[in-house]
C-alpha cells in the first residue's frame, strides 16, 4: 500500500501566469469579436436583400398574368371613332316615321325625354335627297352622349350639323339640327 498512499503534489502557478491567461484570452475574444460583428452585420443586410428579392419575386409572379394581358391588348389597336353603318336613304314615303326613330333611339338611351322631333319637310332637296330634323331633348349629359352614338346608329343619317346645350330651371335642354338621307 506504499504505492498507492501517493500523494499528488499541487503546482502553485505564480499569480502573474492567471493574469497573462485571462488577458490572453478576453484578447482573443475581442479579437474574434471584431472581426466576426462586420461578417454579422453583412449577413443580416444578404438575408434582409435577400427576403425583399423573394418578396419582389412573388410580386411578379402574380401579376405576370395581368401583364401577359395587357401585352395581349398592346398590339390591338383602339378605334377612336365610332364605326358608321352603310349609307342607306329613308324612302320619302316613310319620313312621317323619323319622330318614332328618334324617339326609340332616345327611349333606349335611358332617361332622356323627347321634347319635339320636327322634320323640316322644306328643307328637303330632290337633288340633294335629304331631309332637315329639328330634335329638343330633356335630360342628363352622359344619357345625351349615349343617344348620339344611338343616332350614330342609324344608317340614314348624313350629318350631326348644330348641338345646343342649355340649362333651363336646373334641367339640361339639348337642341341639334340632323340631316338625313332620302330617297
């Protein structure tokens, strides 16, 4: 048992060994510190670029449809003019049905109220085959717009000559003068 009643004998290190360790490494630690805060700092600005990217991404993805869409269109082009019908002439016969036309026209429109339809029956030119309308309308602005593409319509009509807008007791009047095709 002599052997095993060894002893271990404790180094004493000087007190100066502990100081130079610790500086050692809180040194280390500093050092590491500076050099990996910048390499952090970095990675946070990829990742931030990097979740906007994805985000900007996605953005486009949705909205490629639209945008295929209107590429579609893009190569279309826009009329900016309504399309007129083929020239045909009232028969002089059937010029008692104009105030009825119109009337229809004005009734398809919406709230538009025909005052008078005159056709101006001396106004009408053998030569010239077409016949003067006198109309007076009551209503709103956009509802007269819808009636003069209606009027449009019509394949007798050869001129839209005179457009008067008056405001009459808080209601709008609208005057035009037409010339239609006779025959």
């Amino acid at each position: 048992m002599a052997g095993t009643d060894r002893k271990i004998k404790s180094v004493q290190l000087p007190v100066n060994l502990y100081v130079i360790a610790g500086g050692a490494i809180a040194v280390v630690l500093v050092f590491l510190m500076l050099f990996n805060y910048p390499a952090y700092q970095s990675l946070r600005k990829i990742e931030s670029k990097i979740t906007e990217t994805e985000y900007r991404l996605k953005v486009q993805q949705t909205l490629y449809p639209f945008y295929l869409a209107l590429k579609k269109k893009e190569g279309q082009r826009m009329t900016t003019t309504l399309p007129w019908p083929d020239k045909e002439a009232i028969p002089v016969n059937r010029v008692d049905e104009i105030p009825s036309m119109i009337k229809d026209i004005a009734r398809r429109s919406g709230k538009l109220h025909v005052v008078s339809v005159i056709p101006d029956v001396n106004t009408m030119d053998r030569k010239a085959r077409r016949i003067s309308v006198n109309i007076e309308l009551k209503g709103d602005f956009p509802v007269f717009r819808d009636f003069m593409s209606g009027l449009g319509g019509l394949p007798c009509l050869e001129e839209m000559e005179n457009i008067r807008i008056e405001t009459v007791h808080g209601s709008n009047l609208l005057f035009m003068k037409i010339w239609l095709l006779v025959e």
